[in-house]
C-alpha cells in the first residue's frame, strides 16, 4: 500500500466524538455539491474532485454528489451555488473564486439550512460552518525559509542583489495567508525584496509577463524568486528562460504537480510543496457527511471564527523528491522520468 493510500485512511478516519465513522454515518444520505474554483491548476480534476468523490462513495453511498468548476468566474461560481441548491444540496464543499464575494453566498445558503464548509481558500468576513486547508501560511513561511537556507548555501551574499516575490490571486483569501508566510519567511533573512506581484486568477502567463518585466527592470540583481504556487513559478521560470538568463536563479512553487516535480528533478525550479489534494478532499467529504448526519465535526483550531482543520504538508527539493514522492508513491518516475528529465532522473537515482 502506498503512503498516499495510508494517508487516506488516516484522513478518512479521524474520530467524530466517540463513535466510529461507519456509526456515525449509517443513516446519512443528501446531496453534496463540490464547487471548485478554476482550471489553472489541474489539481482540481485530477486530485481534488476524484478524492471527494471516492471518499463520499464509502462513507455515504446513498448521497448524491454535483460537481462544478467555475474557470475563475466569480458570477459563474454564483450561478452554480444557486443551482446546487435548487437540486436539494444540503451541504455545499466551496473553494470560492472570490473570497470576498463568497460571503454572501455563505449568508445565503444558511439563511436556508444549507451548511458551507470552505475549501482550500477561507472566508475570512464571514464564518462558514467549517474550514479544510492545508496550514497556507505555514506553506508560504516554509516555502520562503527554505529559499533562504539555499541561498544561503550557494553563498548568495545578502547585499549582492534581492528576491521577487510572485504571489496568488488578490481575491483568494488563502493567497494572502500564503503571501503572509513569505513575508515571514523571508524577514530577517537579509536579502531584500526587490518587488513583489499579485498573479490575478494565479494564472501563469500573467505570472511570466510580470518576472519579465522584472528582470528587465533588475537584471543580475534577482538572486531568488519566491512563487506561491507550482503555477505561477513556472510562469516565472519561462520568463528567466525566454531572457536567456543561465541559469535560472533559485524559483520556489507549491503544489507538487508533475510539472513542478519535473522542473526540479531537471534543476530549473528549486521546491514544491507536497499537498496531496486527496487528502483535504476525504477531510472534507467526511465534514460533509458528518453535517448530513446531524453530528458536528469536531474541530482542531478556529481560523476567521470558523471551525477548521489545517493540515500541515511538506516541502520538496532534488534532495527528498525521490524519498518523499518517489518511494512513497505520490508520483512514478515512469510519469516524471520522461524527456529530457531522463537524465536528471538518473542523477537522482529515481528509475522509470
């Protein structure tokens, strides 16, 4: 069994007071919507949504799940609330487009009975019922430590130039607690930040004109990007590469999707966050079937008044990737080893 698959059951697994899942849900069944927030990110379709569906499956095979993506489209995002609860939704999984915007739909779905658990990005203005994240400013603080340690390493003097920083979305309210850990991250370190972006949508392209602009602007003085997800550090990568800056100066990410993975493994990108999305997914799936059953989750810690569950992941470099992701099963060499990756693959003694 794979450690992704340990970790599954563990999620899936946690306690509800004293009763056991399967007594605990025995007499659940309902309609769950899922509401993801955009297609940027693969995760989505490939990880968040087949994880809540197949842990649904067991804990509550009579309950009907919907499932919508809003293509970072808030008055979409809206559109789809309001039509899961006109299909009978009881329970709404929602990682909002607009954090913001997402309080009303919050307000409304309880004026009407119907629990909101947010997902992955908070509602900071408004408590919803529950909250599943991985810790985002945790993510953000490791992810900027780790690139100073580096920096360190390589012997990058503080005073020779500075960092960029390549946060998420303005209107997710996870980017911000990641934005949070950076700027944590990075204080005191000693290299300055030179400038820093707020990546509208996460979208990569908007990403790679920024850094592009940037190192117009600074040149050799960017010694270091810190990105805020897997996206838009290969936005900024693309940037260095389209420059013709060799090499590319130490880029973080976030995510551990194969591009990412591969990008390290080929030395372009210096770490990911493994967040196997899974995981969250069950967390949430078990919430929601909890709320169905009239049994209140318990809750570990309170973030913006609301109940929450934060999970905390790990960070990734060439010197764990085959350790951490490889031997544990969260992704093959046979996937990853492809192309010109064959070769780093090699170096790091992953096969495919």
């Amino acid at each position: 069994m794979t450690r992704l698959s340990h970790t599954l059951i563990a999620a899936s697994t946690l306690s509800l007071g004293m009763m056991s899942a399967t007594a605990a849900f025995a007499a659940a069944s309902g309609t769950v919507a899922f509401l993801m927030p955009d297609q940027a990110s693969t995760r989505y379709e490939q990880h968040d949504f087949p994880g809540f569906k197949a842990e649904m499956a067991k804990l509550c095979p009579d309950c009907k799940v919907l499932y919508q993506n809003a293509n970072a489209d808030a008055s979409q995002q809206q559109q789809q609330f309001n039509s899961v609860i006109a299909q009978g939704a009881k329970v709404i999984v929602l990682d909002p487009v607009d954090s913001t915007a997402a309080a009303s739909l919050v307000h409304m779905a309880q004026g009407q009975g119907v629990k909101v658990i947010a997902y992955d990005r908070p509602v900071p203005s408004t408590p919803a019922d529950y909250y599943v994240s991985f810790d985002n400013e945790g993510i953000g603080k490791s992810i900027a430590q780790s690139l100073v340690e580096h920096m360190k390493d390589m012997k990058i003097p503080t005073d020779k130039g500075g960092v960029l920083e390549v946060n998420g979305s303005p209107t997710d309210a996870a980017a911000g607690l990641i934005k949070n850990g950076i700027h944590a991250g990075l204080q005191g370190s000693g290299y300055k930040t030179l400038a820093e972006f707020d990546t509208p949508e996460w979208a990569p392209p908007k990403a790679q004109q920024w850094v592009s602009g940037q190192i117009t602007r600074f040149g050799s003085q960017i010694v270091g990007v810190v990105a805020a997800n897997d996206g838009t550090g290969g936005g900024a990568i693309a940037a260095f590469k389209a420059a013709g800056v060799n090499p590319v100066p130490p880029v973080t990410g976030n995510d551990a999707t194969t591009a990412a993975l591969q990008l390290i493994i080929a030395g372009d990108q210096y770490n990911t966050i493994l967040k196997p999305s899974e995981v969250v997914a069950a967390a949430a799936a078990k919430v929601a079937v909890g709320f169905l059953s009239g049994q209140a989750p318990k809750a570990e810690t309170t973030l913006f008044k609301t109940p929450s569950q934060l999970f905390k992941p790990a960070v990734i470099t060439q010197k764990n990737i085959k350790a951490e992701v490889i031997d544990k099963g969260f992704a093959s060499g046979k996937d990853l080893c492809t192309g010109r990756y064959a070769d780093g693959c090699k170096t790091l003694g992953i096969s495919n």
